[in-house]
C-alpha cells in the first residue's frame, strides 16, 4: 500500500469489473466533474454515528440488519416500494430486538445500489452476442445494442434517484411513519395470515404486552419522541470508483475525507484483491466499510486486508460478511473467525446467507435461492459465532417487500412453478416480503435461544 492517499489514488491500481468499454470517454470525464459539484447525498456526522453504533455490535451489544434490493431500477422507481422496503426493514428489526434483547442497526441497500460484478462481460442469446446487463447506472436490461451500451449519463440519473429515496427515507424514518405502535400492528397482520401463525404469535403477543405495559407507565410516543422515529441508514457496494470518487468530500469538521454517496460502502468478494483498486480506495475513506468473505479466503490474506481497511483497529470500522454457501461455511468461517478472535481485531461479524446460495432452477432456468438454504447458513453462522467466542453481529439479505416469487420455500412453499407468477428482480433472486418477515422471526428463536439456554428450541 502506498502511504499518501488521494480520492483518485485507485485508479494506479488494477480495477476489476468497471466498465472501461464507454463509446466516450471524454463524456464519462465530463458527468464525473458534474458529479463531484453536486451536494452530498449523506453528511459525514451521520457515518460517523453509523460508526459508532456499529462498534457497539463488534463489542456484542447490538446486532446489524442490513438489507434490501440486489439492484435498484429506474423502472421500478416508486414511492410504493421504498415504503414497502423500509417497512419491512423495521417490522424485522422490532422482532430481533425483541428476541435478541439488543437493539438493532437499520441499513438499508438502498439510495445507490444499482451497479452489480457480472461472471461473464457478454451475454449471448440466439447467436447474438452483446455486453451483459450491469445495473441501470451503466446500461439497460434490454437485449439490444444501443441499451446494453455504457451510458455515463446514467450516473447522473442514479444521482438524482438516490436523492429522492434518500429523501422520502428521511422523512419516514424521522415523521412519524416509523413509530413502534404502528410498525407492531403491520406485523401483526402479517402473523395472522402466515401458515405458521401459531408458531410466532407466541413472540408478537409479548412484543403487544411489552407496548401495553410501556403505555401504562406513562412511556408513549408523545412522551418519548425516539418510540415515534429510527436512525435508519444507506449502503451500496462501492464498485463505480469513478462515481464514489466524485462524492468523496473532505468533511469541515474533522478534516477526513468521506465517501457522501452513502453512510456504508463495502467491497465485493470479486474486487477484494489486497493490490487491486477497491481496496485503495475503501482504505482512504473514513465512513464504516465492508468487506465480503467468501470460501476461498484464507486467514492470512483475511489479516492483509483487515490491516490495510483498518489498520488502527478502530471499532465499526470494518465489517466483514460471510457468504459461503450452507455447504461450505462449517468448513470455512470457524478458522477466519479464529483468526479476528485471537488478533484482538475489532470487526463485526455478519452473514450473508444470499449469494452462497444461488442455483439455476432445472426446468425454468430462473436464477432461484432456497429458503431453507438461506436459513441453515444463519443458523450455522450463530452456532459457529457461539462456538469461537465471536459475537454473531448481523445478517445482509436481498430483499423486497413486493410480493415477487424468486425465491423457492417458505412458509407458503413456493416452487419452482411459482417462479415465473412474479420474477422481477433485475439481477438476483430476492426474499419476498413474507420470507424476510418469517427469516427474522426464526432468526429470532435462533437468537433466543442462544440468549436464554434452554430454551428457544423450536428453533431447532
């Protein structure tokens, strides 16, 4: 690593997966200082708070709910699906803080998530072959030259549509919408109608009786304003570095440089490389990072990396996801979480049962995951936290509150024939809304029983 960093250090460095096929580059230069002039999406005092709660996870005092779109769209660019989205983040969050007994950091994939890493560079169908489908901020899904051609005036419209959503999340996250009354009666009609609603009216009957007692002392959303709003906050995966380089921004107060397009970026396990462009420029950046860990990652290149992204060992600055696979993460997780263990490293452990998961159905060819799957990789990852001494710190999903059908299982069962009644996602399968709520409910038991030995057992 060199020692003097800059915002446009990165590009000295080998970049994998960002477009380098734009038609003009002249005009990508041109939306790039455009960019950099505009106001920031996020103030670098609300990463820094993002920071501190995070710490509070590495230190085991709270658990991190991350979540939300694979890829965002300008198609489906809606007031109605923010809502749904942020809705469901919280109907989650009130049933983990509950079993969990900690309270839970909100993150939304969400104002920025729109570029994706793709295996192959092109796409061919019937003999004809064109660059592959990126994310709305680079090119568009339709099979035909002039739409799967980079456009950086792209950028400037997933500007403008973080701006919105960023928007709208603030004013439901801070007028009322997200008050705790209001967010337990939404989950009470989801238990109603679940298959399984005997097995988790247990837990939303003593959320209600916690609520009626908090009201007969006197503690009210009008007497206590927090139960009335939530600190609610963005991430995306920082992989257009020419855009995260526009929005880096020397904050006034502290002197540090920020990344203003969202509170959290992280770094995907595809551009993770110790010498490669992500890296640079996710170590100069004082916002919490991420960083995705996959099956092939070994210790030693895991305590490289956690040196170069946080070499003071700062608490909630680094957080590392994950992803194996409910086949290999047994194998995989207990040594790297052994590794941060016995090196003191400050890190948040979280999981992201999403990616590891991912199978190509046999007769639609729909891109599916398996409920089941998801869940067996979550509980493996707090049964192995338990075991190592490792606070088991949060989950990362894909998720929607549309009712899609991407997804395989749940309590409703969906089959691989149900895939294609509502497959909407522009990359990858998503957790419907009625399968995010019921993972967070066996999450739930899960954590419970793990709080209270002996019992919680159904979630075995």
């Amino acid at each position: 690593m060199s020692e003097r960093w800059t915002p446009p250090s990165w590009r000295g460095r080998p970049a994998r997966h960002i477009p380098t096929d734009y038609p003009d580059p002249a005009v990508l230069t041109r939306v790039e200082a455009e960019l950099a002039r505009m106001p920031p999406l996020v103030f670098a005092g609300e990463a820094r708070r993002l920071k501190s709660l995070l710490a509070d996870v590495a230190a085991g005092k709270a658990f991190l709910l991350q979540g939300g779109d694979c890829a965002e769209s300008f198609k489906e660019f809606t007031a109605d699906n923010i809502r749904d989205t942020f809705r469901l983040i919280l109907q989650m969050a009130v049933v983990l803080t509950f079993a969990g007994g900690k309270p839970v950091v909100k993150v939304g994939r969400m104002a920025g998530q729109f570029a994706k890493p793709r295996s192959e560079a092109t796409e061919t169908i019937n003999g004809v072959t064109l660059p592959s489908y990126r994310g709305d901020n680079i090119n568009g899904m339709e099979f035909e030259p002039a739409a799967r051609a980079p456009d950086p005036e792209r950028l400037l419209k997933a500007y403008a549509q973080s701006s919105s959503t960023l928007n709208l999340l603030r004013a439901f996250a801070g007028g009322g919408y997200a008050d705790l009354h209001n967010i337990h009666r939404w989950t009470l009609g989801f238990v109603e109608d679940s298959p399984q609603a005997a097995r988790y009216r247990e837990l939303t009957d003593k959320i209600s009786e916690a609520l009626t007692f908090m009201e007969a002392i006197g503690v009210t959303p009008q007497t206590h304003p927090d139960l009335h709003r939530v600190e609610f906050f963005t991430c995306h995966e920082a992989l257009l570095l020419g855009f995260e380089e526009a929005l880096t921004r020397v904050d006034s107060t502290s002197g540090d440089w920020y990344d203003v397009s969202a509170h959290l970026l992280w770094i995907g396990e595809r551009t993770r490389q110790l010498d490669g462009a992500h890296v640079e420029f996710a170590r100069g950046i004082r916002n919490p990072v991420g960083l995705k860990v996959g099956p092939t990652l070994e210790p030693d290149e895991l305590m490289a990396l956690i040196d170069a992204l946080n070499p003071s060992n700062e608490p909630g600055r680094l957080t590392l996801y994950g992803r194996f696979g409910s086949d290999k993460i047994a194998a995989r997780l207990p040594r790297l979480m052994r590794a941060t263990r016995d090196e003191g490293r400050a890190v948040v452990w979280a999981i992201d049962p999403m990616h590891g998961n991912t199978l190509k159905a046999g007769n639609s060819g729909y891109k599916t995951r398996p409920f089941d799957r998801i869940l067996s990789e979550v509980r493996s990852f707090i049964e192995i936290a338990q075991a190592e001494g490792v606070h088991p710190g949060g989950v990362h999903l894909e998720m929607t509150g549309q009712n899609v059908t991407e997804c395989l299982g749940g309590a409703r069962a969906l089959t691989e024939g149900d895939l294609g009644d509502r497959y909407h996602t522009h990359c990858d399968p998503r957790l419907n809304g009625e399968q995010a709520l019921e993972l967070a409910f066996l999450v739930a038991e899960k954590l419970k029983s793990q709080r209270l030995p002996g019992l919680g057992q159904a979630a075995e």
